[in-house]
C-alpha cells in the first residue's frame, strides 16, 4: 500500500497474539474444509508490520499465516479445491474468486475468499507438477491491518 492509498477501515486495536491465535484457528478450519488428509508445512502464525512507513510506526500489524498441504495424490488435491470452494460460504466466509490460475500453465484452480467477520482473507493456489515442482495447494490465511497493543 502506497502513501497514496485510503484504508477503507479503522484497524483495530488488539494483541499480536489474539490475532495469531484467530488466524491459526481459521487455518486450521480451512484445513478440515478441503477434506485433504496429506502433509502439511510447518510453522504458524506470524505478525508483520503493515502499511506504510508512517503507519508502521504507529504500531499497525497483520498477521500471515503461509503454509501448503501436499504427499496426496493428484486428483486429491483436485477435490479438495472442489470442497474447500464449496464449503467455504456455509463457514462464514465469501467466496470473492473461484477459478483457473492464469499465471500456471496448468490453469489449476486458485480460490480468493474473506471471512465475513473477521475480514480475515483467505487464498489457496492448487500448484501443479507440470509447473515445476510437486503437487501442492498453498495457503495463505492472513488478517486485516491492526493496531497492536502489545508490541513486543
């Protein structure tokens, strides 16, 4: 986000680790609503600053949590994209893209989704061997903007 840029929100002022804990909780929701039983990375939640240099020194945060699932089969991940699409809007979040990623030669299916009370954004990119590397979907679960109370 540029100097330029309007944020169309207030962030609100909460603790890093409520955030972390939030995004954990959500991830691990969209874990179970793609119905993929395979390896999952490691790691979780972290805060970063956000927005621009004046409003990083304000203490604004978000926090990302960037994690993918793979060792399935092919087809696996196909359904699990299916399901995750699917089940999405019954679990509180919209569903704001559901469709071929134009930046793969494979065009596999990437999903774009905000959850509707938390404003928390979801995005899942099913990732093709025949791009380059090994069958995987790749999550990023990260959080609207915030003003840490608890910065260290």
């Amino acid at each position: 986000m540029d100097d330029e840029t309007k944020r169309e929100y207030d962030p609100q002022s909460r603790s890093h680790q409520e955030v972390e804990k939030e995004v954990g909780d959500l991830s691990s929701r969209v874990l179970d609503l793609s119905q993929i039983k395979g390896k999952v990375t490691e790691g979780g939640p972290v805060t970063y600053p956000c927005g621009t240099s004046e409003e990083k020194k304000k203490g604004l945060r978000s926090v990302r949590h960037v994690w993918s699932v793979h060792g399935v089969e092919h087809d696996t991940l196909g359904k699990g994209m299916q399901s995750l699409a699917a089940q999405l809007p019954a679990n509180g979040w919209k569903v704001v893209k559901d469709g071929p990623n134009t930046g793969t030669k494979a065009k596999t299916p990437e999903v774009f989704a905000v959850h509707e009370t938390t404003h928390t954004q979801l995005e899942a990119s099913w990732m093709d061997s025949s791009d380059g590397g090994e069958d995987l979907i790749n999550f990023s679960v990260y959080s609207r903007c915030f003003k840490d109370t608890d910065p260290e």
